[in-house]
C-alpha cells in the first residue's frame, strides 16, 4: 500500500463518518433510538470497513486495519472534544427535548421529535403515571429513551436534573 492509498482511506473514513453524523442529526433522535448519532456512525463505519475486507478481495487486511485504526482515533479525539469543549457538542450532539412540563404537553416538541401522542402515553403508562397533572417533566433524551418525572405530592425535581434539556428554564 502506497501513501496515496493510504491518504485516501484516511480521507475517506473522515468524509463518511461525517457524513453520516450529518444525516442522523437531521433526521433526528428518533432514527435510532438507545444510539446517538456518534455511535451510530461508529457502528455503520467499522461494519462496513469489515464487510469490505471481508467481501472484497481488492482490499487488503492493511489498509481495513488503516481503517479501523483511523476510526477509532476519530471516536477518541470526538468523544475528547464532546467532553471538553462546548460548542462541538453543540454542533454535533443532540440536545434532550421536553415533551411535557407541568402537566402540559409540548406539542410542537412531539412533532419536531417525530413522537406520537400514542408513544408518549404508551411510556407515561410505564411510568405508572395516573393523572396528567403529576408529570413534572418528559424528556426525550440524546439517546432516543423518554425520561417522565413525576410525583403526586408535587415535590420538585432538582434543577439540575433537567440543566441540559431544552426549554427547561429555571
């Protein structure tokens, strides 16, 4: 394998796994729901490496091990940014979504989400939830799970449970 090859699949593994993290945050959190977009991305670009070497004869073991290498410095220099710096998290995390506040239902957030009324009290059910008016707060969260707080004594929820999700304000 040549430099030229070798830049090339380095390149390569850079502009799909881009590409795909571009197309899971637009199509959203419910695409793939208990993965983020990062992991899904991980997990499509290192199983198509594989299938490649595994089904492609014109493909080496060097160059899918170049791959792999390369993805796995990806996922380590991206989960190090997500960790330190704000703004790439930003950009490239999905942000946890309130479907309820206080009894009320976020309709516009359900939509946006792509969350039926169906689903959501399909999870309130699970969460033994009586009375609308006990939810404190619903989340959808980065992952895809939908988080329901509630209590009937109407205690409140430490604020900083809910501190990163969005159109919470306190």
């Amino acid at each position: 394998m040549n430099i030229d090859t070798a830049l090339l699949v380095i390149v390569s593994v850079f502009a799909i796994f881009t590409i795909v993290l571009i197309i899971t945050r637009i199509f959203g959190l419910r695409t793939f729901a208990k993965m983020s977009s990062f992991d899904f991305a991980s997990t499509i670009s290192v199983g198509a490496i594989l299938a490649t070497i595994i089904l492609n004869n014109d493909q080496s073991i060097l160059k899918g091990t170049l791959a792999l290498i390369c993805i796995i410095a990806f996922q380590t220099l991206f989960s190090f940014l997500v960790r330190k710096n704000d703004s790439f998290k930003k950009l490239f995390t999905n942000k946890p979504q309130m479907l309820m506040k206080d009894g009320e239902i976020i309709y516009d957030n359900l939509k946006s989400c792509n969350i039926g009324m169906s689903d959501l009290m399909g999870k309130l059910r699970e969460a033994n939830v009586h009375k609308l008016s006990e939810v404190q707060a619903v989340v959808f969260e980065s992952t895809g799970d939908i988080s329901v707080l509630h209590s009937s004594d109407k205690n409140d929820v430490d604020s900083i449970i809910l501190r990163d999700v969005a159109e919470y304000e306190k």
